[in-house]
C-alpha cells in the first residue's frame, strides 16, 4: 500500500516491512464523490494551496483530478522544517516520481496529494504546498476535523502492570472515520461523537483513525501503545509453537504474505539457513513431519491461504505427500529447495536470499550443530546476508562453489568458536577470497554465542533490546520457527535453559538493556522455558 506511514516504519525501522502492516488506502472503503465538473463552473483554476497544521504522527491527504499533464509543486516552507510530502495513483496506489525537469508528469486519472510530519519535537508544524498543472475538476483543499480526547497523546508508553483497557474518544464532523489496527477495520460514529474500546497486547499495539470528508480528503492519525510485559508463544508441541508464532507474525504483517516456509520439524539440517529467506518473503516458518503435516500447521495454512510454499530439503526430510497435502489445501505453487547433503540445501538456500537481497555478507556457521546457526539468525534476517553451513574443519564444495560465483561477498562473519568451526575454515575461506574480511563471533558456550551476536547488531547494525526474544537453547524448533517474528522487530534471540535464565544472560540484560526492554517473547511452553524463567525475564522489563 502507498499512504503515507512514517509511524509504521518508525516502530520496525531497520527491518523490511510488508505491505500488510501499511496502513488501509482511501480507496478501501471511501466513496470519493464527484467534484464540480467544467459544465456547472465557469471555470477550472490550474492551481490550489492546501494549508495546514501537522504533527509527526498525523498524514493529511487531499484528491486531486486530471486528464493528464505536468504538475508542479511549490514548497512554502523555510527551510529544515521536517515535513514531506508525495502524490500517488489512487487506484493504482503507485507513486509518481518527480521527472527531470522538476515537474509531475500524470496520466488521467485521480491522485493524492499526502503530507507527513517528521518532527520529533515540534507538537504541530505549519505548511503551505502550491499544487499547479491541468486539473479536471477544481480540488477541495479542505480537511475534515479530528478532535480526539483519549488518548491524550499519540505514542504512549505506559508503566509496567498497567491496565489493558483503552478507549478512543472524540468528535469528528467527517463523512465517515475508520478506526484500523494491523489485521482489521471497522467504521465509527460519525459525524458526531464517537467511542472505540480496546484490549491492548504487550509489546506495542498500532492503531490508526481516518477521518474522511466527502470529497475523499482525509486526516489519518496514528497511534502507539506501548504495553510492556512478556508474551508466550506456545502450544502442545512443537508443531503447534510453530503455529501459533505465524499467527503472531501475520498479526504484525497485516496479512498473508502468500507464501509459507515448510520444514521438518524433527531434524534441524536443512531448516538451519531458512531463516533470513522466510524473512525475506516475508514468510512463517511452519513445522512438519516427514510424512503429514499436523493438524495444528494445516489449520493454520487454511487460515494463510498461500498460493506458494516453500519447501526446505528433499523428499527424505519432507516427502511428496505433503507436497500434496498443500496441494489440497489450496497451494498453487511448490517450490522446493533440496540437495545432496545439508550443505547443499544451504547454498541452495543462500542462492534465493542474494538474488533478492544482494548483500556483501555472509554468515558462516557450523551444520553439526544447531545453536550458532540459529543465533545467527538473529543479523541474518533483518540484515540479508545467507548462512552457509560448513562442517567443523572444512568448507563443502557445495559451499565453495557457492562463494565462488558471488564475488560481492567480501565479508564472512563466523558464529561459533574454534571448537565448532575450527580455523581450518577460516583458512579456506581466505583463500577464497583473498580480499574478503573475516571475523568471528565467539562464546564459551551456546549462551554466550548467542549473547555476543546481540552485541555485534546492537554495535554494528543498530539493534537494540527493546524488544527481545527468548528459546531453548537444547533444542532446535522454537528458535527456528521464531526467527522470522524476531527479525520484524530486529530483536536478538537469546537461548536459556529450561529452569532458570543463565547467569550471563542475565547480566547481559542487566548491562546492555539500559531499562529499555518493553516486550518480550518466548517461543515454547512451560516444558521448554519454566515459569521461573519467564518470571526472572518479566523482571528485567521497565
């Protein structure tokens, strides 16, 4: 979708948004009533002011028509004041490039005009755009009124054990006001009073109102509710976990992004290097048995309705009843990546995300073992770099083929220590790549290797501990299945043990969180993450 939605981007910046998560265009559920034609005018200006206030957390939308012809744009403002603006297709919801000459070149049809704020300081900024070309009928270049009286403000971060009832309430003199969250809409009073009630989440909880007038002008203003505590996600095995995370991560797409990752839920070798290319489509990661998907993955597939699923590994991992068992539940497209060995599959793997996501980096983990790959993850997905499995003391040739036809890897991280990827591969990998820069993101331990990954994104790629996430760190489903919702809010996934959190991880929130852990997540039930454990974590939110 193509409204503008700064508020949105804000709360995952760094991370590839879904269209889903954007915010419901005008066209959706608003009529946009004819303007004045030629015939019961005198005339037509070719030019028209909209002015206004805005705030950071507000976008004002004015419509426009024409039969095609170049527009110009007069911007009024002085100079480092922090508003944008654009225009877009209203039915296409393209948006439409300043052209060379400084000027819009539009075909008919019927456009927006839509002005965001981006001042993090200021509580309403004044603006003044000239819009100047052919238009076909004389725009309105006024705004519904929004008065909303609760919430007080627009981002609110409320304390720790706060109530999880909220009510929006105002007035509005619009034609129609929609009240939307990240899945769903409803329309409101209006004009007149209205009242919408709420049961918050933890974490944050995004809400939008779009006020409307007749002529399809709209304010639309955002909202974020930030209620801290710590959410499980769980289910009566692992198959289930599974999908109850995608439910969690459609919830914040918005939609299905009509594509589903399947792996094997019972070995953990060729699902190690999923998890930057399910976040790269946007995808869950659903877990399988070799020879049926399980109820609780076939109701949630039902509910997703993909037209694509992708397959990782060969028959032997996931066998062609599932693939027809997809089949039957309405999957148009089976795209499987299998190979020879786990290595294969994992250069396999790693094909897809560079020719989508063309980064210089690539991770480099063992595929004996499962921690560090996971953990990985944790840059991997947000950042777009594919993880290559290696075996302890060499580089498969599955692999090396895989680096040689992709120069533009100048980078290897290895997650692991020695003991795991020993520096026999660190040596091949320079003579590899003679140019390449290598370095290693090490630990004691599984604990510690995951702690140390969070350190490297929250010192190189700007992650922090806002929102974290928490698994097993014994077993491989969990993790794995919880990567891609991680990875919308590029939050690290640290591993525990069952009974209690480990003392390193412990200091390591207590050092690096800065009391800014709001929301946290653990994959697994109390068999996998006990309730002294969730109970030590809730004690580390603010």
């Amino acid at each position: 979708m193509k409204r503008s939605n700064k508020f949105y981007a804000s709360l995952v910046s760094a991370l590839v948004l879904t269209s889903g998560l954007l915010v419901p265009s005008v066209n959706a559920e608003t009529t946009v009533q004819p303007l004045p034609s030629a015939s019961t005018t005198q005339s037509i200006a070719n030019a028209a002011t909209f002015k206004n206030e805005i705030n950071t957390n507000d976008a004002h939308e004015y419509i426009f028509k024409t039969n095609g012809g170049n527009f110009t744009i007069t911007d009024n403002q002085p100079e480092n004041v922090e508003i944008g603006f654009f225009i877009y297709n209203l039915e296409s919801e393209d948006y439409v490039d300043i052209s060379s000459a400084g000027t819009y070149q539009l075909s008919s049809g019927t456009y927006v005009f839509s002005v965001s704020g981006y001042s993090e300081e200021a509580a309403s900024i004044p603006y003044e755009y000239g819009l100047t070309g052919p238009f076909s009928q004389q725009p309105d270049t006024t705004l519904p009124n929004l008065n909303v009286t609760s919430p007080a403000n627009q981002e609110i971060q409320l304390a720790k054990g706060s109530s999880t009832e909220l009510s929006f309430m105002g007035t509005t003199d619009a034609q129609t006001l929609t009240f939307s969250t990240v899945y769903e809409e409803q329309e409101l009073n209006s004009p007149g009073a209205f009242q919408k009630n709420v049961t918050l989440g933890k974490g944050d909880n995004l809400y939008m109102l779009t006020a409307t007038e007749e002529s399809g002008n709209s304010i639309v203003s955002y909202y974020s509710v930030s209620l801290p505590g710590v959410t499980r996600l769980q289910g009566k095995d692992r198959y289930e976990v599974s999908s109850n995370i995608s439910k969690e991560l459609t919830f914040w797409n918005g939609e299905s992004s009509g594509t589903v990752v399947i792996a094997k839920g019972d070995v953990f070798s060729d699902a190690l290097s999923g998890g930057p290319l399910a976040t790269s489509e946007f995808a869950p990661i659903l877990l399988t048995t070799t020879n049926s998907l399980p109820i609780s993955v076939k109701d949630q597939i039902k509910k997703l309705a993909p037209e694509k699923a992708i397959i990782l590994g060969g028959t032997g991992s996931v066998s062609t009843n599932v693939e027809a068992q997809l089949k039957e539940l309405g999957v148009t497209t089976i795209d499987r990546i299998g190979g020879k060995d786990r290595y294969a599959v994992s250069a396999s793997v790693g094909e897809r995300i560079s020719e989508s996501m063309e980064s210089d980096t690539a991770i480099i983990a063992s595929g004996e073992v499962f921690p560090d790959a996971l953990s990985a993850s944790t840059i991997a997905g947000p950042m777009g770099m594919p993880v290559l499995l290696v075996q302890s003391g060499n580089v498969p040739e599955s692999i090396q083929t895989y680096i040689k036809n992709h120069p533009e890897i100048q980078h290897f991280i290895i997650v692991g220590g020695p003991a795991t990827v020993k520096q026999s591969v660190e040596d091949q990998l320079r003579k590899l790549r003679v140019t390449a820069n290598i370095e290693r993101i090490g630990g004691k331990d599984r604990y510690e290797v995951s702690i140390n990954v969070a350190k490297y994104g929250i010192h190189n790629y700007g992650m922090d501990l806002s929102t974290v996430a928490f698994a097993r760190g014994d077993l491989f489903p969990d993790a794995l299945s919880g990567a891609p919702l991680a990875n919308i809010y590029f939050a690290p996934i640290l591993l525990t043990s069952t009974n209690s959190l480990e003392p390193k991880v412990d200091a390591f929130l207590k050092t690096f969180s800065n009391g800014e852990t709001k929301h946290i997540y653990i994959f697994g039930g109390l068999g996998s993450v006990s309730q002294n454990t969730e109970n030590q974590l809730y004690n580390h939110i603010r």
